[in-house]
C-alpha cells in the first residue's frame, strides 16, 4: 500500500478508535458491575471445571489398571513413523485424480515437480479434453480422428486447435463494419464474447513481477481505455518495466462462450520503462496527482505527497486491436500485416484524395466531441516542408464549427481519492485512404493549451486554446474557443498534416 493511502487510512481509524473510546466510557459509566463479585464468580467457574477434570483423570486412571500379562499376550501393533503424502501415491492413482482436474489445474500441476509433470501431460487426460473443447469436424467419429493423430502429444494438439478454432470465429465476428467509423462495429461485444481481459506487469529492480488485474475499461465509437488502480502498487522508485498483455482464454463451450478457469494465451501489447516517462514533462496535474505521459507508452499518475504510483491508464485503437490479442505471444508484440492500396500511374494525383477522417475528444469514462470527416483531399502545390495538409474544419467558414458537450477535463479516480483534471483530454484520431483501408490511427492524452498571441475573434467572445499532436506519420491541430457562458468548447479549425514520407510508403509515389 502507498505511503500516501497509509496516512490518510491511519487517520481516519485513528478518528474512529476515539469515538468509540468515548462511546465505551458513557457505556461503562452508566453500568458499572461490582468488581468482586465477576472476581469470585470467574474463580468458582475455573474451580468447578478444574475439579471435574481432576475426577475425570482419577476415574479413568482406577477404572482401567494396568494388566501386563495380557498386555504381552497381544500382537504388537506397528505404529506409523510418518504421515502418507500424496508422493507416496502411486502414478495410476494420480492420473485418476488428475482426470478430474480443468486444463488449467493440469497446467499449474505440471510445474510442481518432474513426476507431476509427466503425469499431467499424459496423452489419456489431453485426449479427453480435445474430445470435450476440441470441436470434432461434423462428419468424423472420435475413433477417426484420433486415428489420424496417432503418434502425437495431445497436449500440444489440443491446445494447438483450440487455438485455431477461436481464431477462425474472428471473420465472422469481425465481419460487420460501422459505416461511421469504417471499423469493425462491434467490439466490444467480440471483446466480451472472447473473454479477453488486460492486465498490468510492473517488474522491479529485482526482476519480481507484480501482476495486477484491469480495474475498468470503457469503450468508445474507435477505442478503447483500460485502467489500473491498486493499493498494491510497488514503490515506483523500484519498478524497471512497465508491461501491458492481453489474456485471452483458449477453451470455449460449444455455445461460444469461454470455459471458466480455462487456460489463458498472454500477448503483449506495450512495454514501457516508468523511469523515463516520469523524466519527461509533466502533462497535468491537480492538488493530488501529476499526469505523465510519453508517445507510446502509458499514462502513468503519481501523487504529489510521496511520488508514488496513483493509477496507470492506457487507450489503445480498435483497429486490429482483437487481432494483437490474439495473435501475440508474451515476448513479442503482434504487428498486424496491412493490406496495400494498389498501385495507380494514371492518376496525377495519386494518394492525396478521397481521404476519411474521424476524430474524437474524451475523457477515460465518457466522449464529448466526435466528427466524421469524408471527401478529404489535397495537391501538390499544398505540400510544404514535406507535409501535404488536409484541412478538417475551416476556420472562416461558420457552418464548420461545432461545440463539446461538456468541457474538456479528465477525471480520475483510485480505490480511495477522486478528483479531475483541467484542460488534458483524449484525442483519438482514425485515418483512411480512398480504398477506406485504415492508413494512421491515433489514440492518445492531449493538453488543451491557452494560445498566448491569438488573434483577435470578433464573432466569438472567449479565450483561444489550441490541441496538438504530432508523430512520424502526421501532425493534428485544433483550435478552440472556451464558451464560459455555456461551460463548452467551440471547436473552429481542424487541420491534419501528413507527411510525404507516410504517403510514399503507403502508396508507392515520390512527392
């Protein structure tokens, strides 16, 4: 538990133990018992039981005397130097106890010892468990199919095509496509029929792992935000890696739903060292909590009391998200392979047209603003410093201007403490080319920053702020105006810059 939940836990029992002591003492002080009376009246109770024991013993003493001729005349019974343990089972025993055990008890039995671990990868159990979980093919008795496996270790068969039979579900269940954000609409409920879950690996300075289990996760129209928040964190002084996996079972029932304690595959999505996050600038903060953030790693949320851990956050893009879950191993890092766009010499303009963006502003629980933008082109004359801009909002033209729905802030909360912070949202931004593939996807916490030498607005009444991001592939900026009146942001230019780089990449030009 942090030094900071400590304090503030002590205080609070601190707080009660005094109430209760004045409580006890109004309770005492209207009953007060006579003292000697519970004195005697415990020494005759302790007296009694004494007594009976004492007559108890003597009785049993006299009743049976000891009798050594018979005594001799007996066989002498062998007396049990040690209690039996479960090793001194023998191995058929074993297996039938085994036999009872789900796939992942018969994992976690194999790393105990060498025997229990050849007998939980006897081929009888694994057999068992591919008839049950493997799904036979329609037309083939078990008979056959375990003919055409003969020879094999079935543990590693069985695992193996569980596997690829939840995989191979991944077409269908991906299939349906949101004509809004030209990605996979369902999601979450692919997430949830899957039974993928997230979790947090914080490794010290002496390589110890501190697993800690998703606290929430909220889903949007394009991503998705999982937090961690414990009172288990480790002295962030001491962590060496930040490490996010996704776990993901591989045993289903015949009805799709994945079986309970069932084995899990761990893929990793990000790793990350704190050490040189917590170096970088500091993103936002409130009375309890600085915000620090480096591109491509986690949020990470100190408090100020102490400096340590508060909360880890993490957004990660829908896009092949369900495949980087599933396809990933512990080690490494699944990269999706992405389909190309053609390549096209008659059009001049190639790869600077028909573009389709969708942007949106949030917080980790709720969104506030999102666009879709279609129809979205440039030229060659447009392209400066190696940047081709594409212009989402025009700042001269009123009809292009909308508003959020609330201000722009992200609340946290810890099991404990809550609070929010001003001006740092969400930004999540999706990029397609003309073939609607997705070419650049964006999800990550921005800071809403006052414009110091803005100019002058005479349609709007209000301070001028300014959100940007920028990467490799491409650079985002809006520009806001805070609406006190209405407690908004009005949002009156969107400009995405991409880089030639990204575009010659992608579609195979030299601009």
């Amino acid at each position: 538990m942090g030094e900071h939940h400590k304090k503030v836990l002590q205080q609070y029992l601190r707080s009660h133990q005094s109430k209760s002591k004045t409580h006890d003492g109004e309770h005492s002080s209207s009953y007060r018992p006579n003292a000697g009376d519970s004195i005697d009246r415990t020494t005759t109770t302790l007296n009694e039981k004494f007594k009976w024991m004492k007559v108890s013993k003597t009785e049993s003493s006299t009743s049976a005397p000891r009798n050594t001729a018979l005594r001799k005349t007996l066989p002498r019974i062998p007396v049990a130097r040690r209690k039996l343990k479960i090793d001194d089972l023998p191995d058929e025993i074993l297996l039938i106890i085994f036999e009872f055990l789900p796939a992942n008890d018969l994992l976690v039995s194999a790393s105990v010892c060498r025997r229990w671990l050849k007998l939980s990868n006897d081929d009888i159990l694994w057999q068992g468990l591919y008839i049950k979980y493997g799904q036979l093919k329609r037309n083939e008795s078990v008979d056959v199919q375990l003919k055409c496996h003969g020879g094999i270790r079935w543990k590693r068969e069985c695992i193996r095509r569980c596997i690829e039979k939840r995989n191979s579900r991944l077409k269908l269940l991906l299939k349906k496509i949101n004509n809004y954000t030209l990605l996979p609409g369902e999601t979450k409920k692919v997430i949830e029929k899957l039974g993928i879950k997230w979790q947090l690996v914080l490794t010290d300075s002496d390589k110890n792992e501190h697993i800690i289990d998703q606290s929430d996760v909220s889903h949007f129209l394009t991503s998705i935000t999982v937090r961690w928040y414990s009172l288990e964190f480790p002295p962030i002084r001491n962590i060496r890696q930040v490490a996010i996996y996704a776990i993901a079972p591989v045993f289903f029932h015949k009805n799709g739903s994945p079986v309970v304690n069932s084995p899990c595959q761990r893929s990793l999505l990000l790793k990350s060292n704190p050490q040189t996050i917590l170096k970088g600038q500091e993103i936002g903060g409130d009375d309890r909590v600085s915000l620090y953030y480096v591109q491509g790693g986690p949020l990470l949320a100190v408090w100020k009391e102490d400096g340590d851990l508060a909360f880890v956050s993490q957004s990660f893009h829908c896009s092949h998200l369900i495949q980087r879950c599933l396809h990933g191993s512990s080690e490494s890092i699944h990269r999706p392979i992405l389909k190309k766009p053609p390549v096209d010499d008659i059009d001049p303009q190639y790869g600077l047209h028909d573009y389709t963006c969708v942007v949106e502003l949030r917080n980790q629980r709720a969104a506030h603003w999102n666009q879709q933008f279609t129809f979205l082109h440039t030229c060659k004359t447009k392209i400066v410093d190696g940047m081709a801009k594409l212009v989402l909002i025009r700042e001269d033209k009123a009809t292009d201007h909308s508003a959020t729905s609330k201000k722009l802030s992200l609340p946290w909360k810890t099991e404990i403490f809550k609070g929010i912070i001003q001006n740092v949202c969400i930004m999540d931004v999706t990029l397609h080319d003309e073939f609607k593939e997705v070419m650049w996807t964006v999800s990550s916490p921005v800071v809403i920053a006052e414009t110091e030498d803005h100019k002058v607005d005479f349609t709007y009444d209000g301070p001028e702020y300014h959100i940007t991001y920028n990467d490799e592939t491409g650079h985002v900026m809006l520009r806001l105006i805070w609406i006190e009146d209405r407690d908004i942001f009005l949002i009156t230019k969107a400009e995405l810059n991409l880089s030639c780089k990204a575009i010659n990449q992608w579609f195979k030009t030299k601009y």
